[in-house]
C-alpha cells in the first residue's frame, strides 16, 4: 500500500486524532499517527504544567468534555443521515458507518480528505462518502443535497472548527448549513464553540495555551464566538429555531465525568431547521 502523504496536513489533526485514540473513541486507532504521538510528547511540559497551577490536563479535558457531549446530542435522536463539516481525522463517520443504514458525508480540503480516504481503505461503509470543498463556500452545499437528498432529516456536525475562523467565515459557515438543511427538508446542526469570554478566566496560564494551540496549528486561534449568548445568536439570526446550549460541566450525558475545569471553554450549540 502507498503510504499516505500526511505533509499538508494541519499538525492539530494529527494531535486530536491521537488523543481520541487514547480516549478509546470507536474506530480512532485508524487515525493515531506517528505525528500525532510526537505532538502529545512535545505539548508534555504544558499539560504537566496544568496540575501545579491548579488545572486540570488542558488539552484532554476540552477535547474529551466536547467530544462526549457532541456524540451524546448527535446521537440522542437516532438519526441516520450525517454531514461531518472539517472531518479532518475524525472517526465518527467511519465508527457510524458499521449501520449499513447510515449515510454519512465528510467534507474537508482536499488533501485532508484524500488522506482520509486512505486512512479509512476497505474499513469504509457502504454509505461513508468523501467530498472536498471550503465549508465556507455555498457552491459546496448543491453536492451534499446529492447525497442526502430523500433521506429525512440530515443532522450537520462540525467539531474543532469554530476557533480557526473568521467572524465572517463563522456566519458564512453557519448560513450555508442553514440553507442546506432548509433544502433538505429539514434538520439540526451541532457544533462546538469555545467563548472568547470564557478565556479570562484561566489568565496567564489560558493565554499560554492559546499560544501553544497557535504554535501547533500555525494558524491564529481567533475564537470569533464572544460568548454562550453570542453563539446562540448566531444561530437564530441564520434562521435556526429551537436553539439549545449544552455546557459538558452540568449537562446529564456527562455525569460521572468533572468538567468543571472547562470552566465555560467547551460549549455545544443545537440549532434546528423545520
């Protein structure tokens, strides 16, 4: 087999995958790289850090708090019908796709979703499809009604994205989801957001993890949602209704967990179109 050419893509995918390999997500072991090991050496001193000033790992509490509340809301109502926007190297279309029921669309650029393609090999599903596109791009969403055309209601997920992009991207993102679900018939759109405000409250330390994310993902952390009020907002003024905000510290699907050390950095927007 050719190896993969993992060159072009962003070192936070690598490092996400791996830690939802070390979380035991279903089917994450297919996207635990060398890189993505290597990264979680280099970002040791930072996590050993946390505890000394009094926080939790940092980097595996916000990735394991959003990741379980966005599986508990994208799954809570058995849908069978997915769009995962900037899949990067998530496993969840792949862990889905074991339903021969279930139809699940990733999107990503395009060496993202060519590496992901050969990740994946002879483990994807019969309704496991691979789209490149910009989500940000409204010629993407004709595509996508394609694939999901005449299957009920289409749930639209995104994860890790929101702190990358522009303000203007994120309402670009946010309207195109909309019209795409409007044309659908009908659906949800989950995503994570992590509040600007929320950042004072770690100080120094918050900046000096920002700085960290910064370095790893040579892009600019831009945290373009102000607040939970803000995000939600956002999704009412795209025309979503019966928008929900999910916060990992109270919400039922993660009793038993603390995640109290959030402290409001991982929040989960529900936003429905009928």
């Amino acid at each position: 087999m050719t190896r993969p050419d993992m060159s072009s893509v962003g070192l936070t995918a690598h490092f996400t995958a791996y830690a939802w390999h070390l979380l035991g997500v279903p089917e994450a072991h297919r996207f635990a790289t060398g890189r993505g090991r290597l990264l979680h050496l280099v970002t040791t001193p930072v996590r050993k850090l946390a505890p000394v000033l009094g926080f939790a790992d940092p980097l595996e509490t916000l990735l394991a708090s959003r990741h379980l509340l966005l599986e508990h809301v994208i799954r809570r109502e058995g849908d069978t019908t997915f769009v995962e926007i900037a899949s990067g190297l998530s496993p969840r279309g792949t862990a889905y796709c074991t339903d021969p029921d279930v139809v699940f669309v990733e999107v990503d650029l395009p060496d993202m979703s060519a590496l992901k393609r050969r990740l994946v090999g002879d483990a994807a599903g019969v309704g496991q499809h691979f789209v490149e596109g910009d989500a940000t791009d409204p010629a993407l969403y004709g595509a996508l009604v394609r694939l999901v055309r005449d299957r009920g209601l289409v749930t639209v997920v995104t994860e890790g994205l929101n702190a990358y992009l522009s303000r203007a991207g994120l309402e670009s993102l946010v309207r195109n989801v909309a019209d795409f679900l409007r044309e659908c018939g009908g659906g949800r759109f989950v995503l994570d957001i992590n509040p600007a405000d929320s950042l004072l409250r770690f100080g120094i330390f918050g900046r000096l993890v920002v700085g960290a994310i910064q370095t790893v993902a040579r892009f600019p952390v831009t945290l373009p949602v102000q607040s939970g009020v803000d995000g939600v907002e956002l999704l009412e003024e795209a025309g979503f209704t019966q928008v929900q905000l999910h916060d990992p510290r109270s919400h039922p699907a993660c009793a038993g967990r603390d995640f109290s050390d959030t402290r409001g950095t991982v929040l989960v927007l529900e936003g429905r179109i009928e």
